[in-house]
C-alpha cells in the first residue's frame, strides 16, 4: 500500500509539472490556448493509461480525479492557468475528463478487465486531439457536418481524422489483447471507430470527453 500512495504522489507531482510546462509555454510562444489546451489532455490522458497496472482499487484514481478536478475549478475561477482555460467556445471538457478517467476506471475494475480501460483512454487521449486541432487549422475543403439539416461544430476532416486514428489504434490493441487477427478482429475494431467517431460527433461543449470513452466501453462490455 505504500508504494501505491507513492505512486499517487509521483502521478500528482507529474500533472502539476506537465500543467507547469504547459503555461510557460503559453505565456513564452503565445500559444493559442486550443493548442497548449489539447496539448495537456494528450499526454494527461496518455499518462493514465498504466493506471490499472498500478492501482488496484478505483479509490486511489477517484483521490486523484479529485484532487484535479479542484485544481481546475479553482484555477478557472481565479483567473489563473490560461493555456487551459483561455478559449473562445464555452466547455466543460476540463472537468469532465479527471470524471471520465475514473468511471472507466471504476468499470474496468469491477469487470477485472484493464483492457475495457485502457483502449478508451487511447483513443480519448489520440483522437479526440487529433481531430480539433485538424478540424480548427484546416480550412481548405473542410466544411462543417450538416446532421438532419443543422450544422454541427464538427468538421469533415476532423472527423474523419478521428475515425482512421480511432481505427488504427482499435486494430493495433486488440491484435495485442488477443495476439491474433482475423474478421472478427477488424470488424470489432470497425465498430470501435464508427461508434467513437458518432459520440464525437454529436458531443457538445466538450462532453466528448465523457462520451467517447463511455462509448468504446459499451461496444467492448458487450462484444469481448
């Protein structure tokens, strides 16, 4: 038990260092704040991946999903850490992600299944970047979605960035959880994409950070 409260001191040592690194940037290149936003949530989110490695009970990741999501609330309200918070459009995306982490957390530990974890949080982590930073830079032949007459604030290029990184991070992981590839391999990997890339789509103010993981655990509770 004492290495794990290590641990969990070293993961809350290593996101004040990365937010740390994250602002200086900001302030040192004047980065837009979507950039350096989108920057954390990369590699946070890609840091959390070992997590089910590394606690054994969802108590430890839920301390720290709070503790970040104090740290977010009080930053946001006193006007502090701008390359998180200094955007145009109105987002919860922040405070949802530290919740997002700890309900697949939660899942995959009550089914004693890490890999119901850890692909969401590859695809949360690599997508969902992937995707606004192509769909707001692009805007040559990049035109928003239109869904049942109504544009979306969505992107064609965007999107469909997310769907061919989603695919390919699908087909890899699960060559490596089952070390096999056949139909069924490529078809679970084709419904991972499809069904991601629509909770992305119709996400809204940053809820995608909550949507598309929850969607990749439904497709993986009911198909492995």
């Amino acid at each position: 038990m004492g290495n794990i409260i290590v641990l969990s001191f070293v993961y809350l040592i290593g996101i004040i260092l990365l937010l740390a690194f994250n602002e200086i940037n900001y302030r040192r290149f004047k980065l837009k704040g979507e950039i350096t936003r989108k920057f954390a949530h990369f590699t946070a989110t890609l840091a959390t991946v070992p997590f089910p490695y590394i606690f054994p009970s969802h108590w430890y990741v839920l301390v720290l999903a709070l503790l970040f999501f104090a740290a977010l609330f009080i930053t946001q309200y006193s006007k502090q850490l701008k390359s998180i918070h200094d955007i145009q459009r109105k987002s919860v995306g922040s405070y949802l992600l530290p919740l997002s982490i700890y309900v697949t957390f939660l899942i995959a530990n009550l089914m004693e299944n890490k890999f119901i974890y850890i692909l969401p949080m590859l695809i949360l982590a690599v997508c969902d970047p992937m995707a606004a930073i192509l769909g707001m830079n692009l805007k040559t032949y990049n035109g928003r979605i239109k869904l049942f007459g109504r544009k979306l604030d969505k992107t064609w290029l965007g999107s469909g960035a997310f769907f061919a990184t989603s695919l390919i991070i699908s087909l890899i992981a699960l060559y490596f959880h089952w070390e096999l590839f056949n139909l069924k391999t490529f078809w679970l990997a084709l419904t991972i994409a499809v069904v991601s890339t629509l909770a992305e789509l119709i996400s809204w103010r940053g809820s995608d950070n909550l949507t598309i993981p929850l969607s990749v655990v439904l497709i993986l509770v009911l198909f492995i």
